[in-house]
C-alpha cells in the first residue's frame, strides 16, 4: 500500500504523465476542433515499438525510440491527411456539419482499434516487459521517490514548458495560436491553415510518442492500454479546459489524484472508473474547463 | 503598363447559391479603386476569389497579368497582394508586433521585414506605441490600422480591403481612407470594399458598383453620383 | 409510400427465413449460434435508434445490454424471480438509466458524447466486477435459466424463437414508426435539427425518447443473450462489444430498416467463419470503421438502394427526370377542389414590442417595435450589421431577447422556444434554407405538417400540401430530391414547408439572398400567395428594390435601433435613410 508520501509522489508522475497527453489533445483541438480518439494509442504504440526494437530485435533503447516516435508521427500524418482534412469545414463555412462531424469520430475510433488490433497481432506472446533506463532512488523526507519517476517529471515539465516557449516564441508557433484563435483571419492573411493543422497533428503524434516511450516500463509494451491511457489524457485535457495547454499540469494532477486517492480510499478495484468520472462531470457541467469563465480556447 | 487586376467572366457559388455572376473589372496599377454595393451584393465574394479563399466557379483572376485564378492564399501573398479582411480578424490575444509578424510568415526577422515595420509605424504611429499590447486590448480604430499594418507587413503591391470602415466613427473612418490615399502615393494599387459608397467614392480613383452577383455601374466618382446608378443600386429608385 | 411496402415484404422474407432457419439447421449449437446472432442484431437495432435515428453518437450501449443480461440473470437465479418478470424488471431498470443519461447527453455534442458515453460502458462493466457480492463478479453468473412459454417446453429451440420473434416485433416497429409522426420528426432531426425545430419538434424530447427507448430494447436483448447461454460473465459486455454494434449498424446503413441486422448478420457471420484470432476481428472492426464512412456514407443499405435504382433506370420502368422549373402559378379559379384554409389565429396581431437586445458588450438592438397585421407583409430592411436578422431571430424564438416582448393577439410569446412558437402558428424561414437534402420535395414539405396540431390526419395534410404546392408551382418537383434542385426553388421549397401548417405569421430571412435574378419573381410571387391567404408575413432582405415592391410596409434598422418606418416609397425618399445608406454627401473633393 505505502504511505501517503509514496501516494503523493504516484499522483505528481502519473499526472505529469496524463498531462503530456492532455497536450498532444489540446493541440489537435486547437488547430482543427477535433478531438484525436487514437491518440492514447499514439502513445501505447510507441511504447510498444519501442519495446519490440530494444527487447525483441536488440537495438539501443534511444534508437528503438527514435524510430517509434517516427512511425507514430508517420501514422498521424497519414490519419489526417487521409482521414481528417478531407471532412473538416473550408475557410469560409461556419462549422462541420453533423455528418462529417460522426465522420471523424467514427474514423478516429477505427484508427484506435486498428492500432490496438496491430499491437495486439505483434506481441502474441504478451506483453514485453521493459526495464527502466534509470534505476535507483532518492529519499525525500523519509519517502523513496524513484530516480526514473524523476526524471519523467523532469521530461514532462520540460516537454510543456518547452512547447510554451515555441508557441510564444517562434513563428510556428504563432501561426498555431493565430489558427486556434481565428480561422478566418489566418487564411486571409495566408497563413497555411490545412498545413497548420497537419503540423499540429504530427507534432501531438510526436509528443504522444515521446510520452509512450518513457512510461513503457510500466506499460509493459503492451498495445491494450492505449485507449484508457487516451480516455484518462482526455479527461485531464477537459479539466484544465480542452486547447488551452496551460491547465493540462493541473488536468493531469487532478484525474491522477482522482484514480488513486479514489483506488486508495474508496475502491480499489474501481481505479479506472475515477477519472470517467471526473471527465463525465466537467463535460456535462462544466465543459469549457475548470480554470476557463467563457467558452474561449487558447493555445 | 499591365493592371494591377483583372477579373473576367468571373462565377463564384457557395454551395448552390449564387454569389457572383459574369463579374468583369480591371484595377489599373497606383490607382485606388472602390467597389460598393449593399450587402448580398458579392463584393465579399469578390476579394475571397481574387485571394483564393474561395474556389470560382467559372472565370479568370490576373494579378499583374499572370493568372492566379485558384491558386491558395499563401501563394497570392508571396505573389503581392495582401487582404485586411471584413471584421477585422485581428488575433487578440497576440501583440501588435506579433500580429505584424504574422502577416508576412516568411521572415519575420531579417533586416527587409524591419523596414516594412518601419513603414507600418510611420503610417500609423499608435501602433508603434502599443507594440507590446494585446490586440485585443486596442480600440476599433487602432485595430483596424493593426490589420492593415498586417497586410502591409507582407510588402504587397496590391491592397484589398473589406469594409474598412465598418463599425468606425466617421472621423476614425476618414483617417483609415486618408492613410489608405497615401499607399497610393507610394505605388501600391487599393481596392476598398465598402458597403456605404459615398466615402469611398470621395476618396477613390474609379469605382464599380455591385448589385446582386453583377456590376451593376462603373466609372468615375462624379459620374456614378451624377447618373443615379447609386441611388438605383441601392435604393431600387 | 412505395418504400415503406418495400420494407413490409422485405420483413416479410426475413421473417420466414429467421422462421424456419431452425428446421434447416436443425443442431442445437448452431440453434444457439442462431440465437446469440438474434440478440446482438437487436442490439444494433436498439443502437440505431439513437445513433442512425436520431444522430447520437453512443459508444456505451453495452452498459444497457449488460443492465439486461445482469439484472435478467441476478433477479432469476439469485431472487428466483420469473423470468418473463425479471426482464421486464430489467427492461425498466435499464430504461431509468438510458433516461438518465439521455438527459445528460443533451447537454454534451458529437465528441463529447462519444466519451460521455465511452464513461458510461466502462464504469458498468466495472460496476459488475466491483458488485461482486451480486454480480458473482469475474466468476461469472450461472444458472440463468430459460424464458417458458405456455405450450412448449424451455430449450434451445424454444429460446430460438422468442428471440426471433422478438427482433421480428422490433424490426415492424421500426418500419412502423417511419410512418408516425414521431418517425417522420426523428428522419427530420437526423438531418437538419434548425428545421425540425421550425416545424414544431421538441427535439430534446425526442431525442430523449428514443435513448430510452433504445436502452429499453438493449436491455431486452441483453436479458435474451443471458438465458440463450445460461451463464455470463463481465467481459463479454466490454467497449469492444459496443463497437461490434456500433460497426454492424454502419456497415449495414445507419437509420435504415434492415441495415443493422444486415451489419451483424454480416460481421457476426465473418468472426465465426474467418477470425481465428482474437486481434483479427478487432483489426476487421477498425478497419471497417475507417474505411466505411468514407466510402460507403449510407452503408450496406445505401448501395443496395441505389443499386436497384440504377436497374430500375437501366431497365426503363423509370419516369423521365422531371426538368426543375416551377410550373406556372395557379390562378385562383383553376382549382379543382376548394381547400378551406383556416388561418390559426384569427385577427390576432404579431407584435414586438421594445425589443432590445445585447450580445455580451456587443448592443445588437434598441427599442425597436414592429406590429403586423394578418394580411400584411411588413419588411425590414438597413445597412449592414442594423439588427434585421437578430430582430427576425428574436421574432422566431432562436433568441430570447435582453429586454422587450413577443406578442401574438394577446399571448406572450417572448419565452417559448422556437418550436412551441412553431405550434402556435410562428413559423420561420431560414437564409440558407434548411432542407433535408436526401429527402424529395413532397417529403420536405411534409415535414411542415408536423407543426399544425390539427393536421393529424394524412388525408387533410396532403390535400393541403397538394393545394400549397399548386400555388407556388412545386407540383412537378415534387418527386425530387431536394438536394438536386437549383438554389432559387429551394427557398420556395421552404416557404412551401412554412405555409402548409397554416401559419399565423411567417418569417423570412433574406429570402431572396443567393438567388439569380431572374428567380426574384418566384420568391416574390411566394409571398403574394402567403398574404392572399391571411398569413402576416415579416421579411428581411438587403435588396431594397424587391421590399419596396411586395411589402406594404417598411422599417429601417440603422444600428439597432429604428430610422424610419411607414409606406415602401415614403421611406426610400426619405432623405435621412437615403443618408444611412449611401453615407453623408461628400463636400466635393472628389480625386
């Protein structure tokens, strides 16, 4: 069981966790107003490639992530280019309409079977267990705090504080904010909306990847997981309100808290229906997040 | 010396509806040229074809006789014409400088885009001095100088604007055509779009009047006044 | 309808097929194959419900088939209670909960309710294993015995044909209930909700309605699937047995008679025949998923239907395609039949009354008052960004206004929704019409009819829309499908819609925005015929030209707020709305 400290320390690195994929949900939604279904898969399926390469084939863990991250960001290029642009709204439309709205979700969905269906096809043995790269401890008042757990924590900050500098500083990133703010206004200036989009898309397929590869040792480079991992980043996403990255840290924190506190103090074996829960509630009640008074999204 | 554009036998649809009918019209270079109408009359219509926001059905755009008709948006900015659009579109939460960054993506730091910056603040000097602040933050006026300055930013030969003035008080409205005046003086050809004629028309070197998907008059400001054709467009008298 | 006979002998033919399958194999393995078969094909068919009727994205429906297996079983082997009664106890419980969500789903869109209910499949099966004390958790729950009948004894045989006929009965409703009221409401919200609530539909209720329902019908399944194999367990009632639905009924045809039975007898068929292993059916599912709503966007179904209209053509036995011109107006003595038209509200008067009205900082509005007559057409017209849509927004119930009142006679109408309004007798056109474009122009008109309480029966409906179609020249195109015509005749497709429930007041926004010229007399000969019929009419439009010729009266809007208002050629004089228009003349300076 372990005491509160250790719980403390669970629910900062798994929210950190749950906080990377918020972002890579928070920029495809912010760039095209959808919402990526296939995304906790992104992150399983990198964790997976990664696995079979360094386990299975021998090849050095920082390669083996390397071409994980690459594939992954190819599948995500090739789902929305293939799959998602063609449905969304021109320039001059308002919004998508309902059919091609169900298009997507649909199409995203079957992208998060397929994935898990391949995943599933390439380890028939099971699950590939991964060791950590880092191993060993500190004590931090009186708690065992695992190095490797620090330094996701580490990668996660730096993964989102990294990702604020781009937005705020490079012209890439501007052109991202000026898309997820105002549609209309990007085009007309010429800024490249469709090639916008698609950028964001790798770069979350990316980042998603990134996030998989360094959370594979509890993983256990299996594909099942991805799509309660994505359900959980998802939830996280809607907390700290959906395209608006600066709440994802405090998305994360708070589903992580609520799995684990709810797993710790009201039943265990209902760990994964917590954070449903809590992404059921800020739906319903209170979608634009919890941070957010309008219903604006920024990036 | 080739116009600056030249639009023929120009159709756009949205959908099924009709927009724009069997446009023709031609801007010649370092000219400011109005093309008024009321709404419903296509004149959005017509800036979205010449821009590539929106496909033509039918009919060709020439941007200083080369053909650009569907080409996308970005192509049209690298090729010299900006488009400060209706409603402004400024991005609020962006700064000033960042928004004028935006307008020409390309190189937004090398040494030719600080000289159009310089050119922007000396057309609009309250822009230098809110450089910092949110464009959210500025007022009517100053945000539609801001999409200008944005469209400037891009270097381009050939201006379009969509109802400048809309929402302006008069005063402020007359400063936006008088800067827009002296665009012209430095060579760059403007097309304004404006739903109330008569302060285009006073400012403006030729103008076309639009009337449900067609033109419905074309000439000089005095003659257009003189002959009725605006009464009539927009009137119906 | 000649579709809906289709339907009747097409269930005819799977009837006796489900029917005698028994008798022609006879092995009671592939009887009980037969019977998990029936029960996820009536799964699909409660999910159709929601998601190919009414366009509710449910990724949860196997929470309401495991509710059925669970509480069927539970109530059955652990409380002893009859069978027949523990599923109807089940049913209801599963009904109270697809309620319960349902009202949640109503706040929540596309996506959002995709993962709503995602939430809701995950936290049942979890449910399950946590009851463990009830549910027999991972154990699973045995013992669930069979559903008697009273002259044949319990079996596999017998199971059979309950489920049979239980999918038969569920398959009927369906057709029957595209030719209800509420059938026709629901092919309406599916594809254009702005409309159907022009037409008087609650939609919120509907949509309800139809989750319950559908929740209802799974659950019924889900009991039928726990007496066909005596024993279940948690795992069967995962997210993936929900997409298995979910693919059946896009594979099949959302919203179609017979395309989620098709899709699972299909995918159902598939598994059993060629997956051998377990990834290789959830390979097959997400790839249908991709693959299918971009190829095939009506499923199965879909090419079946236009399949047999390419044979039907090919072989001739089609009618030429009718040119898309209207037909010439009626003249008032050419009638065959005098249709009584009674126009809803006698007299009463159509007021707004200081309207005011604020988006956020923005003042959209201020203290405008417009007041028509039965018989009159009033038009409101003014530059850019004056108000007139908001204020005909205002007028249809889309808004509610910041301040000011809505009056019909002396009934207040500022509060009721637009399509209780619609009921009332205000009924709203829209700029860019709001058609169903899948449908013909008989059907769309139709639908109009759904907003007079007092157009129950067909027979009246249809002399009525026969009678409007006349005058407005739409005879000839009725045939057709909506989304082919040119844009003009669909603004009048629209107004036809509008006029066939007898309104009292109808409202056109910008009716003759979009169209060519040369269409401008069809929309303007529209409204002539609604005011010969003692509709008060409110319209819209930029071209000034068009209001001054049919309107009798005209309000101009300039920011907000009222310029002018009086006689068509008294205000286009006036110097000052001349002014709002063209702008202040110029001091002479020109270049």
């Amino acid at each position: 069981m372990g005491t509160l400290g250790d719980l403390i320390v669970q629910v900062v690195v798994i929210g950190c966790v749950y906080a990377m994929i918020a972002v890579a949900f928070d920029l495809v939604f912010a760039s095209s107003r959808v919402v990526n279904f296939a995304q906790g898969d992104f992150v399983a399926g990198a964790g997976l490639i990664a696995a079979i390469l360094a386990v299975t084939h021998g090849v050095p863990f920082g390669i083996a992530a390397l071409a994980a991250g690459v594939l992954i960001a190819l599948v995500g290029m090739v789902t929305v280019s293939a799959l998602i642009l063609p449905v969304l709204p021109g320039i001059t439309q308002r919004s998508v309409s309902d059919l091609n709205e169900m298009r997507w979700v649909l199409t995203t969905i079957g992208v998060s079977v397929t994935l898990e269906a391949i995943g599933g096809m390439l380890t028939p043995q099971g699950a590939i267990g991964v060791k950590p790269l880092i191993n060993g401890g500190v004590n931090v008042a009186g708690i065992h705090v695992p190095l490797y757990d620090i330094a996701i924590v580490v990668v996660a900050v730096a993964m989102i504080a990294g990702l604020h500098m781009l937005l705020r500083h490079t012209i890439v990133g501007q052109m991202l904010r000026a898309v997820a703010a105002d549609r209309y206004g990007s085009a007309a200036v010429g800024i490249p909306v469709r090639r916008v989009i698609v950028a964001t898309f790798v770069g979350a397929a990316a980042l998603s990847a990134l996030a998989g590869v360094l959370i594979v040792p509890f993983t256990q480079g299996s594909a099942s997981g991805g799509f309660a991992l994505g359900l959980a980043g998802f939830a996280a996403a809607t907390v700290g309100g959906l395209g608006d990255m600066r709440g994802a840290l405090a998305g994360g924190m708070v589903v992580a808290a609520a799995e684990l506190m709810g797993a710790r103090f009201v039943n265990s074996q209902m760990e994964s229906v917590f954070p449903l829960l809590v992404m059921m509630l800020i739906l319903v009640f209170r979608p634009q997040g919890i941070f957010q008074s309008g219903a604006v999204e920024r990036v | 010396m080739p116009d600056a554009l030249e639009v023929r036998g120009l159709d756009v649809h949205y959908g099924k509806a009709t927009a724009l009918q069997s446009v023709a019209l031609r801007v010649e270079e370092g000219t400011l040229v109005a093309v008024v109408g009321n709404n419903g009359a296509g004149k959005t219509s017509l800036l979205h074809a010449v821009m590539g926001l929106v496909h033509p059905s039918a009919g060709t755009v020439r941007l200083f006789d080369r053909d650009v008709t569907g080409l996308p948006t970005d192509r049209l900015v690298s090729l010299g014409a900006a488009l400060v659009p209706e409603g402004r579109h400024v991005f609020a939460d962006q700064t000033v400088l960042e928004n004028l960054r935006l307008g020409w993506a390309r190189r937004p730091n090398g040494a030719a885009f600080e000289e159009r910056l310089a050119t922007v603040f000396d057309l609009f000097p309250a822009l230098r001095e809110h450089a910092a602040r949110a464009a959210g933050m500025l007022s009517g006026g100053q945000q539609q100088m801001l999409a200008i300055g944005r469209a400037l930013a891009a270097a381009p030969r050939l201006l379009l604007l969509d109802e400048p003035s809309l929402g302006l008080a008069p005063l402020v409205a007359e400063s936006v055509f008088s800067a827009l005046r002296s665009l012209v003086e430095r060579g760059i050809t403007v097309v304004v779009a404006e739903a109330s004629p008569r302060r285009a028309l006073a400012f403006c070197d030729r103008a076309y009047v639009f009337g449900l998907g067609v033109v419905r008059a074309e000439g000089s400001p005095k003659d257009l006044e003189a002959g009725g054709a605006l009464h009539s467009a927009y009137l119906g008298t | 309808m000649n579709g809906s006979r289709a339907a009747w002998w097409g269930l005819a033919v799977i009837g006796v097929a489900v029917l005698l399958s028994p008798l022609v194999f006879p092995n009671p393995y592939q009887i009980r194959l037969g019977s998990l078969l029936l029960a996820y094909a009536l799964l699909a068919v409660a999910l159709d419900l929601v998601v190919g009727r009414t366009g509710q994205i449910s990724l949860g429906h196997a929470a309401f088939f495991a509710i059925g297996a669970y509480g069927e079983g539970m109530l059955q082997a652990e409380y002893h209670v009859a069978p027949w009664a523990a599923l109807a106890l089940a049913v209801v419980m599963s009904a109270v909960c697809g309620v319960v969500v349902a009202g949640l789903a109503q706040r929540v869109r596309g996506p959002y309710l995709a993962m709503l209910t995602i939430g809701v499949g995950i936290a049942v099966q979890n449910a399950i294993y946590v009851a463990q004390p009830f549910t027999q958790g991972a154990m699973g729950l045995a013992g669930i015995g069979g559903l008697p009948l009273p002259f044949a004894a319990p079996g596999p045989v017998t199971t059979y044909y309950v489920g049979a006929v239980a999918l038969l009965l569920a398959l009927a409703g369906g057709i029957a209930l595209s030719s209800t009221r509420i059938g026709t409401a629901m092919a309406v919200l599916r594809q254009r909700e702005t409309l159907a609530r022009a037409a008087g539909i609650d939609v919120r209720r509907v949509k309800i309605a139809a989750f319950t329902a559908s929740a209802a019908l799974a659950a019924a399944a889900g009991a039928f699937y726990g007496t066909t194999l005596g024993f279940i367990s948690p795992e069967s009632f995962s997210m993936k047995l929900s997409i298995f639905a979910l693919v059946s009924c896009v594979l099949g045809g959302l919203g179609t008679p017979f395309g989620p039975l098709l899709g699972t007898a299909l995918l159902y068929g598939f598994q059993q025949i060629a997956a051998r292993t377990a990834q290789g059916d959830v390979l097959m599912f997400g790839v249908l998923l991709i693959v299918v709503p971009l190829l095939l966007s009506r499923g199965l179904a879909g090419v079946f239907v236009s399949l047999s209209a390419r044979i039907v053509a090919a072989l001739g036995l089609q009618a030429p395609r009718a040119q898309a011109t209207l037909a010439a107006a009626a003249r008032p003595g050419d009638k065959a039949t005098a249709v009584l038209w009674l126009p809803r509200r006698d007299g009463e008067r159509f007021h707004l009354r200081e309207i005011s009205h604020a988006f956020g900082a923005l003042r959209a509005l201020s203290g405008v008052s417009l007041e028509v007559a039965p018989g009159e057409v009033v038009g409101i017209v003014g530059p850019n960004g004056a108000g007139k849509t908001t204020l005909l927004n205002i007028a249809s119930g889309y808004y509610r206004p910041s301040s000011g009142m809505v009056l019909l006679g002396v009934t207040d109408l500022t509060r009721v929704p637009m399509h209780e309004r619609a009921r009332m007798g205000v009924v709203p056109t829209f700029q860019h019409p709001q058609l169903m474009d899948a449908s013909t122009v008989l059907a769309n008109v139709e639908a109009g009819l759904l907003a007079d309480p007092r157009a129950a029966s067909a027979k009246v409906g249809r002399l009525r829309l026969d009678d409007v179609a006349a005058d407005l020249g739409l005879t000839p195109l009725l045939g057709m499908l909506a989304g082919d015509l040119p844009y003009g005749p669909r603004k009048i497709v629209e107004v036809a819609r509008a006029l066939v429930s007898e309104p009292a007041v109808l409202l056109l926004d910008e009716p003759t925005s979009g169209i060519a010229p040369a269409d401008v007399e069809m929309v303007a000969n529209a409204i002539r015929i609604a005011r010969e019929r003692g509709v008060a009419v409110v319209l819209a439009d930029h071209r000034v030209e068009f209001v001054t010729q049919v309107c009798d009266r005209v309000v101009v809007l300039v920011g907000g707020a009222q310029l002018a208002a009086g006689r068509p050629a008294e205000v286009t004089a006036n110097p000052a709305v001349v002014e709002a228009y063209l702008g202040r003349p110029s001091q002479g300076n020109y270049a």
